[in-house]
C-alpha cells in the first residue's frame, strides 16, 4: 500500500531504508575506515554485549566526524504530508484548530558529531536578498546570543567556538560552501599541522601526531 498521493521526500526516505540496503551502505563504510587506517579488521566485542565488525582507532575516533543538515523554517506551520504531519487528538475532546504562520523563508543547520562523542559547532546558513557573493553579509543580531561550544576536538586541551555562520542567496547549502565549510572547520578546531593523509604515532608515548580528518555525509538517499 502506498499513498494515492505524490510521494513526498519524507516517504522516499523510508522506502530506502531496507535491510539490503543497509548492510551495503554499512559494508561500503566498512572499507573505507580499514583501508584509511581508522580500523582494523577485527571484531571488537563491547562491555554491554554488542559486537562491532571492525575494531576503531580510539585515538582518531575524535578525527572520524558525520554530518548532516535540515532546514529550519521561518513559519510555523507544519508539515502537510509525511510522518511528522500527523496530528494526535483525544477522542473525547472537541478538536481545535491549528494556528500558523505560513513563510516561504528558511534557513538551513548544519550539525556535526564525532565518534568520539563530542558535538561540534554548528553551521547555519541565513538567506539574502543579495544576488552577488560579495554582497552577503552577516548581520551582527543573528549571531549576538549564540552559546559558546566547549570541546577538545583535535586539541590537547578544551577549546571554545561559537556556531559558525553563512549567507547564501537561497539560504541552503551550495558545493562551494560545503568545500569552504570542510577547510575551514577542520583547521579551526584540529591544529593545521596535525592534519594529514599518513597516520602517526610518537613511538614513545602512543600519542597521535599526525591524521587525516574524515567527514561522512550523504549527497542524496542513499548516497554517502
């Protein structure tokens, strides 16, 4: 059974998520952490019972980062179609009606989590009615309540940041940006002369020198 309805993006996305699906998307990244030496390919068994197929680095857990965005509407009206549309009432009770905003403006969250658990700061992308890049500007509101993030990442000792900021025509994410994003993260919280391709060790004390910074994303349903 599926919706008389056009499908929508919602239902597309649970459409994909199949068992076969799954087990080649998990074996694909598999690979790839083997083969840039963020694991071995070993089976580690955890202290609650659960065994990983691969055994991870620890000490490049916190270099091992996943990221994903979602738009943030400027209305508060809610979704027409997919899961989070639906409505919860009690049948004994006379059911109300919905009071929204409805806005055609948006702007988009980047969020980002290292295996190592710790969070990083977030990306958010505001909209412009400038049509040229050199006219973008950051306006200093958006920005004067913003929490500080405290965390180690790819340093010795805590750091604090706050949320990084962009301006885009459409206020979504764009290839450019994503490339400016990757660069400019990455040397802000892992010191520029710790990141490389070759994995280093001091012999002496085990402590991580050198390491690549790994960004896992998708670029569509079922993409990585």
């Amino acid at each position: 059974m599926v919706p008389s309805r056009a499908v929508v993006l919602e239902d597309i996305r649970w459409q994909w998520v199949t068992h076969e699906n799954i087990n080649l998307w998990m074996d694909d990244m598999k690979n790839v952490f083997v083969k840039y030496g963020f694991a071995t390919n070993e089976e580690e068994v955890f202290a609650d019972g659960r065994v990983s197929e691969i055994k991870y680095v620890e000490q490049l857990l916190a270099r091992n980062l996943h990221f994903d965005k979602t738009n943030h509407s400027l209305g508060t009206e809610r979704d027409r179609s997919g899961p989070r549309a639906i409505s919860y009432v009690h049948p004994l009770l006379n059911r109300g009606g919905a009071r929204s905003t409805r806005g055609n403006r948006h702007l988009t969250g980047g969020y980002s989590v290292s295996m190592a658990a710790e969070v990083l700061p977030p990306l958010y992308i505001y909209d412009t009615n400038a049509t040229r890049p050199e006219n973008f500007a950051i306006n200093d509101e958006w920005t004067k309540d913003f929490p500080w993030i405290r965390g180690k990442w790819g340093h010795k000792n805590y750091i604090e940041r706050k949320p990084y900021v962009a301006v885009r025509f459409s206020g979504s994410m764009d290839v450019s940006l994503f490339c400016d994003m990757i660069s400019h993260i990455t040397f802000d919280l892992y010191p520029e002369e710790t990141v490389s391709l070759n994995i280093k060790f001091d012999e002496t004390t085990g402590e991580l020198i050198t390491a690549p910074v790994i960004w896992n994303t998708d670029t569509g349903l079922g993409s990585q």
